[in-house]
C-alpha cells in the first residue's frame, strides 16, 4: 500500500533556533522549535501537521489494543449538562477544576474532566439484562480540566486528548477480568510506544491490591513522586505510599518542663537541648473547613499538605493565619502540644504513624517559651486519627518487607481504577440478573493520556540534536533531504515516491533556497528515524543513509539503499 510523501516545499513549517521563553520542559521546546504544536493560550494547544501525525500514531495505537480486548468506541459529547455531575457530587466536589458555563437560556453545563457520570447513563439506557453484560465502552475525546499552572507544555494542558474506558460487569469477578484486560492492553500499548514505564499501586496499604494502578513514566520533568522498593519490587505513588509503625512498650519518666526560651522552631529546640530533630514532635496547625486542627510529625519530617488535602477531601485545608489565633489563648504559637487538659479538648490531633502508642516526645508545653519532654503518646496524649501525610523521604520503609525505598520522578500516562459500584449507585444502575432480581453493575473506568504520551515520548528519546521518535510514532519512516543541486532535488524526489510506493512514509525536504545546513539541522530536529541525504554523490549514483538515533552513517547505491528501506515495510 502506498505511504505519504511529504514534499516540505509545499508544507506549512516553521522551525526555530531559539527554545520558546517560556518553556521549562524539554518536549515543550523541542515540540515548538521543531514545529509540532503551537500554544494558542495557556494549557491550550493547536497540532500543527506534525505534531497531528504523531498524536494521530498514537490514537492508532491506543485504539487497536482497545479494540483487541472487545472495547467498543462510541465518541460522547464535551459539552456536557451539570446535572448528571450534580448527581454524583463531582460538580461540587471538582472545584476550580472544572470549566462551567451557560447556554443563552441560563442553562448550566461544564465541559467533560472525565466521563463515569455520562457512560452511566448511556449503559442505564441501553443494558436492560445481565445478558447485555459486560461491556467496554471507550473514547478518544478531548478532555478540559481548569488546571492550577497549566505547565511543561503538552504534558498538562487544560485541553488535552485522553482515552477514557469504562467496563460494565453485574459480579466482582467480572470487573477483575475487566481490569486484567485493560492492564495488560496498556501494557501492550505503552510497549508499542516505546515508552519506558513502571506500574505503580495508587491506593495504600502494604498489601497495594489491584484496585488502582497507575502507569508511570519515569522523567525529570515529572509532577509525580513514586517509591520503589529494591528488594521485594513494591511500587507506588508516594501518594498511595503507607507505613506502619508497631506500637512501642516501656517505662517512660512523667513529663517535665523544659525551660525553652527563643526556640521558636525545631531546628533551634534540637540544638538548645542537644537531641536530633527527630526526637522531637512538630505539631502543625492547620484549618479544616474552617475548623483548627493540629498534624503532629516526628521534628525531622515535613507535612506534604497535597497528601494532608487529598486525604481530608473534600474539606478545605488550610495553613493558619494569625487571625486563627485570636480568641484562642490556649493555643501558644510555637510551643503547641497535644497533651494537657486544655490543649487537648481545644483541638483534634492528626498524626503520622511514626506517633505511635508509646513513643516519648519532646514537644510544646502550651506555655510560653516552655517545652515538655516524655510526653508519652497514649498515656499524656491521643491521637484521634492517623494519617500518613510525612513528606516520604528515600531510605524510608517500605511497607512490605521493611527494606529502605527509592524515590524517583515520573509523568502519569495511564490509570486503572475499579471503581465498583460507586457510580452505579449513584445513577441506581442495574440490570436483570440470572435470578431475575436485579443486579447492581459494578464498574472499572481506564483512561491513557494520549496528547500527553506524545510530549513523554519527546521527553524520553529526544537527544541534543532534537527529537528523535521510534518509528510506529514518528510522522515518518525516512526523511529524505535534497542537499542542494537541482539534480539531487530530482533524484531525492524520485527516490521518495519510489519509497512512498512502496509504502514507506516519507518526508522530503525539496526547499529551494534552503542551505544544506539548514536542511541538516530541520532533519535532526524533527526525528524521524532514517535520513537519507542525497548530495554529492548523487551524480554517481550514491546516497547517504543516517540512523537518526544512533547518528550510523552509511554511503551506498540508490538501488540498494531503496530495497534496504522498502525490505521493512514488506
Ligand atoms: P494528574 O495526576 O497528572 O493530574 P490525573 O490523576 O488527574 O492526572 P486521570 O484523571 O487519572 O488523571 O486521567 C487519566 C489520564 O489522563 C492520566 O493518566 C494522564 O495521562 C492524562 N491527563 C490527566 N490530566 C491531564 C492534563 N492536564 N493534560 C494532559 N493529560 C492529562
Ligand atoms: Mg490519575
């Protein structure tokens, strides 16, 4: 079959010299310099040829190992009615992150973050049996999210392309399956990309389950923070990451003041007293919906408020204010403790499981300038709830054997989530059962960032030189570049519709008035795996074929150099 030959002198392309100003992401500056996309406003991109070529592999690729494990694309609407969202509570529940608008009526809709609350209702309307069970819905759609600082180019936009997959089951066993087919498909998906990627669990507990995973792609410029363990192969977000702490017994002395003057902060209260950090508590003071709450951490750890937020959902947190502190005398600033008559009613106290039952602490004396020591957790305080919200730090346990973990930096590209019957129960989804009663459907939903595994691709393979793609996502398989002559021109013309008959896709750069050099640099910069410089040798019948990734030269005769691209199309 026939490929594409892209003649350059006829396209729309524009490559830069210089990065984009504002551009902290290598793929944000490759994919702009290179002429791939272009930022229409912040988080929201147009795909110039280039970059459509590259997003438009990838969608292929996604949407064969969908369809290969039985998912059915349907394509729903962006715009969507607030009220299916009101029903689930996400309208409320999604905040800033949601785009919401209105119609010339006064009507409200929202433009779609993700679609459990849509694909419910469409498998209420037209699965009535457990006969009509299971079913994969997915879709290739363009997602809007209000992002904080939409950043790093493509990898976060507030427009962005995603699939999004949904099963439908009426038995626990069935959504298993469900989730195994999808796991394995993404696995196969992010094997053709060529993407290097770890599963990850997103929910915690040492036993990790597979209720939730997420694929991760290990780069610099990752917003996310996942833990490794070298021994036992754990693996998870450090969101998900949990530890647990055994309580402790022994004897301790009864509390005793110390007298602390200037020791506001740990760092001045360890050296005073002349104990690691880590011997002392930090009790951070914190609103939740309005309300003071204390987040007791050993003095050497931080709180990760995105942990502390995620876990308190949907409450509001926030870090106090001097304003907090007016009326509450109890409440000394700098010197809180969660023991104490007064202090102890005054507050709920949050902890890390590092506070466990029986450890000794030195902490605030809830009097000026004062601290306490053998402030024993479970005989002088309590804690009322434990949350892991200790920033994680590599070395730390992990959670199955013990061992210290890893830390490393990654890009979320994919995420597997059973759901159950979460959805299903709000919208009352069921079906007839084999009984005849009727049975609650439990639900998976599955989604890939597909415009975003366009910039992780750029991201993990680009070089110096450019990008530098593999080739079932490059926009082509050969770039064929025209040093100069008007001769080589003919020559690379034909020899790029001889390969694009022979169904290699090409792009040729037959731009007159362009220099060598210029054509040299625009070839590296674009990626495309082979280039095929027709030059000086042509009046003797030679070419040159460069690997693009590992820069291989290779001065050979058009004949063969034709069959040596066509051979692997055949
Ligand atoms: P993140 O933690 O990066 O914000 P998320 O957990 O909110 O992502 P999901 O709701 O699980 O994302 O969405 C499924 C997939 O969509 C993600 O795995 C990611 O690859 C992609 N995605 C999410 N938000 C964006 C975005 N703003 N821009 C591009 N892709 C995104
Ligand atoms: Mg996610």
């Amino acid at each position: 079959m026939a490929a594409r030959v892209q003649r350059l002198s006829r396209s729309m392309l524009k490559t830069l010299r210089d990065d984009p100003a504002d551009a902290e992401t290598t793929s944000h500056k490759l994919l702009v310099r290179a002429g791939y996309v272009r930022r229409t406003a912040a988080g929201i991109w147009s795909w110039l040829p280039l970059g459509k070529q590259v997003l438009e592999n990838v969608t292929r690729v996604v949407r064969e190992e969908m369809d290969a494990i039985g998912g059915q694309e349907v394509l729903l609407p962006a715009l969507l009615p607030k009220e299916p969202y009101e029903q689930s509570g996400r309208y409320e529940e999604y905040g800033e992150l949601l785009f919401r608008l209105r119609d010339r009526k006064g009507g409200e809709y929202c433009l779609g973050p993700t679609h459990e609350e849509i694909f419910t209702q469409v498998v209420k309307d037209q699965c009535a049996s457990y006969k009509d069970l299971p079913v994969i819905l997915y879709q290739i759609q363009t997602k809007y999210r209000d992002e904080a600082r939409p950043r790093s180019g493509i990898l976060r936009g507030r427009e962005f392309v995603m699939k999004d997959a949904y099963s439908f089951d009426v038995s626990d066993a069935g959504l298993a399956d469900a989730y195994a087919l999808h796991r394995a498909a993404y696995q196969r998906i992010f094997e053709r990309l060529g993407l290097d990627y770890r599963i990850v669990s997103a929910v915690s507990g040492a036993m990790g389950g597979s209720a939730s995973e997420e694929f991760l792609a290990p780069a610099a410029a990752g917003e996310d923070t996942y833990v490794q363990c070298p021994s036992c192969g754990y693996a998870a977000n450090t969101e998900a990451y949990t530890i647990t702490v055994p309580p402790v017994s022994g004897d301790h002395p009864p509390v005793e003041d110390l007298d602390t003057p200037d020791t506001p902060t740990i760092e001045t209260l360890a050296a005073q007293l002349g104990v690691p950090a880590s011997a002392t508590l930090k009790n951070l003071l914190v609103t939740v919906d309005g309300e003071i709450v204390a987040v007791g951490v050993p003095g050497d750890r931080e709180v990760d408020m995105g942990k502390l937020s995620e876990q308190l959902a949907p409450a509001q947190v926030e870090l106090v204010t001097a304003e907090d502190f007016v009326d509450r005398p109890d409440l000394v600033r700098g010197y809180v403790g969660p023991q104490g008559g007064m202090a102890r009613t005054a507050f709920r106290y949050l902890a890390d499981p590092r506070v466990a039952p029986g450890t000794a602490w030195i902490t605030g004396a809830n009097k000026p300038d004062t601290h306490a020591r053998n402030v024993v957790c479970g005989r002088d305080f309590e804690v009322d709830t434990y949350l892991d919200v200790a920033v994680v730090r590599p070395g730390d346990p992990c959670p199955r054997c013990g061992t210290g973990i890893e830390l490393d930096r990654a890009i979320e590209i994919g995420h597997i989530f059973q759901l159950g019957r979460k959805y299903a129960d709000a919208f009352e989804l069921d079906v007839l059962g084999q009984d005849g009663k009727p049975a609650r459907v439990t639900m998976g939903s599955y989604g890939v960032g597909v415009s975003r595994a366009v910039a992780v691709l750029a991201e993990q393979t680009a070089d110096e030189q450019g990008l530098c793609w593999p080739r079932e996502i490059a926009p082509a398989d050969v770039h064929v570049v025209a040093a100069g002559k008007a001769a080589q021109t003919d020559l690379a013309l034909e020899v790029a519709e001889q390969l694009g008959a022979a169904g290699v896709r090409v792009i040729v750069d037959d731009r007159a008035g362009v220099s060598p050099g210029v054509k040299f640099t625009d070839a590296e910069l674009i990626g495309v795996p082979t280039i095929l410089v027709v030059g000086r040798g042509a009046k003797d019948g030679l070419v040159e074929l460069k690997d693009r990734r590992t820069g291989e030269r290779e001065e050979l005769a058009v004949a063969d150099a034709l069959s040596r691209l066509t051979a692997r199309t055949a």
